[in-house]
C-alpha cells in the first residue's frame, strides 16, 4: 500500500489536497501531519475521518523525533505545512523562519533517512518578488521582500540542496495566488466576502492596484499531483492559471456576488514592502498536460456561495485570537477613504 504523508494537511491548500487525494481509487494510505495552529482547522478534513486510509496525526515538523517514528514506509511527501500569511510575517516574523526554514530542514533530514521516494515542496511565486512587466521563470533569481516570502525562499534553497548535496528526489512548486473554501479569513478573499456578509468594512490596501494571478484551489491540487506522479526530479514548476486582477477588482467582485453595500468598501494605509504584481510563466507544468478547469468568475461564485453557506465554520475562526489580529492590523489604519465608482 502506498503511503503518502501530508504536512500541514489540516489547512486552507492543503485539506483540499488531501480530499482530492482521498476521492482517488486505489490502495493508499493518506496521513495528515497538522500542528494545529490558528490557521489549522480539524473542521476543515471533517468529511474525510474515519474512511479507510485515512489518519490524522497532531504534531510538528520540526519535531524530529515524531518525524522519524513517522516516515517508515513513507513514499511521497507533499511539504504544505508553513506559515503563510504576510501580514503576520510583518508583525512577527520568528515563527515563520522556525516553521519554514528550520520545520523544512527537520523534514529533509528525516525524509534523506528514510529514503522517501519523492518529496514535494509546496513554495509561493512571492518568492519572486515584484515584477511590472512579463512573468517570472522557474530559473529567475528569488528576490523576496517580505519575511513571509523570504522564509519560503529559505527553505526553497534548503530543498534544492539537499538534492544536489545528498541526492533527495525533490520537486518544488510555486503557485500564484489561491483562493476557494476552507480559506481562513485573514485572507484577502475571504476577509473580504465574511466582512460583506457581516455587513463590515472591507479594508483595501493602498489604492486597491495591486495585480495578483489568482487560480482556484482546487486547479492548483491538480497541479502539484501531477507534479507529484509525473514531474521531474530535482526541477521547479510554477502553477498559475493566468487570471491577473488587480485588487479593487477583486473587492468589487466580491461587493457584487456577496449583494454587500459598496459603500463597505474602505481605503486603508498600505502595508510596507507590498509587491505590485506577481506573475508566473507555467509553460512548464502545462508541458506536463496541465491546464485549469475553473473559470475565474466560476470560481469566484463558488467561493462567495461556499462562505455564504459555511457561516458556522468562518464565525467560529474569526474568534478569538483572530479578532485581536484584526485589531492590531487595521484600528489604526482606517483613512476613512472610500472606494471610488
């Protein structure tokens, strides 16, 4: 039986990679490996406890211990398990060196141990930086400039070496901008579609210009299986669908399907080193026969209607400590500016 070890499986990217995985024939077994911080949400792989081949398991990566009772007859790891957030990363940036760069370097030593088959890294375009024309290539240098960027190009460099150095079959993937359910709502997109449907202000960075490609979750799942099964060994892919908005599109879209007031719509003060515009050239993975399924609007009304018909599982993650979050980020930054027509 195959076995495929999962890490930060109870998050956003990563549970619905774990689902799709689970709705395959064949024999597999699929463990979970999820810390369980804010943004780890057990609700999020309900569905899936108790079907055959499934298991759930609390814990770290940077637990080198538990690791190494963990990877006996691992064939894959699909490495998800990160902090991702910006904003975050901005106000503190020490956990995510710990989870990105030293949990990663946990996860190569005992992956090399083991002699796992093939381990995946699931990195972010925003390791690129900024770019204002064209689109960024595997083989361009990392210029990130954030500490949530630079932590993830950190542990990048880690994965590529420890395939030059030692001879770990590594693959990494760095995808755009991802958005449908079981996103958590700090997010752009579901901050964003709860506070319309809670009839709150929806706090735009800057002027709202700011281009991200965005592609549905689950288009983006497909990808990294296939880079998974098919992809080659040691190489790099970006996985984008090419649906470039800039953020006040993105926002009014939201206004529009959530059937919200515009006027909720709010200028706030920019957050330092924003990068302007991601792009990803993904000539590569669609060589492998990779294309996206979702249309952009599809996607978009999917993932309105999925927060409008889950609103107990996004109230219950805007408590608590969330709530302190958001306050911290934007009580001060209200400019009082609103949108434009």
């Amino acid at each position: 039986m195959k076995k495929i070890l999962v890490t930060g499986g109870a998050g956003f990217i990563g549970s619905n990679f774990a689902r799709m995985l689970m709705k395959r024939k064949g024999r597999r077994k699929i463990v979970i490996l999820d810390k369980l911080t804010y943004a780890g949400n057990l609700d999020n792989l309900a569905d899936l406890s108790g079907m055959d081949g499934f298991e759930f398991v609390k814990g770290d990566i940077c637990n080198g211990r538990l690791l190494d009772q963990l990877l006996p007859g691992t064939d894959i790891i699909y490495n998800f398990a990160a902090e991702t957030h910006v904003d975050r990363s901005i106000l503190e940036a020490g956990s995510f060196v710990k989870t990105d760069v030293v949990g990663t370097y946990t996860l190569l030593q005992m992956a090399l141990k083991h002699k796992v088959r093939r381990f995946v890294q699931i990195s972010t375009d925003e390791v690129y930086g900024s770019i204002e024309k064209g689109k960024f290539r595997e083989s361009d240098p990392m210029k990130p400039n954030s500490p949530y960027s630079a932590s993830k190009a950190g542990a990048d460099m880690l994965v590529r070496s420890f395939h030059r150095t030692y001879g770990l079959p590594v693959i990494i993937t760095r995808s755009s901008n991802n958005f449908g359910p079981f996103q958590h709502p700090e997010k752009f997109i579901p901050l964003f579609t709860t506070n319309a449907l809670e009839g709150k202000p929806m706090p735009l960075y800057g002027d709202g210009k700011n281009v991200r490609d965005w592609i549905y979750v689950e288009d983006n799942c497909r990808a990294i299986d296939l880079v998974g099964r098919k992809g080659k060994v040691g190489e790099v892919y970006n996985i984008g669908a090419g649906d470039e908005k800039e953020n006040i599109f993105i926002a009014k879209k939201i206004v529009s399907l959530s059937g919200a007031d515009r006027g909720l719509l709010t200028l706030v003060s920019d957050r330092p080193g924003h990068d302007r515009r991601y792009a990803v050239n993904t000539r590569k993975i669609r060589s492998l026969g990779w294309k996206k399924k979702v249309p952009f609007n599809e996607g978009m009304r999917m993932t309105v209607d999925w927060y409008r018909d889950n609103e107990e599982w996004w109230r219950k993650t805007k408590e608590g400590s969330f709530k302190k979050y958001y306050r911290k980020m934007y009580k001060d930054r209200i400019e009082g500016g609103k949108v434009r027509k």
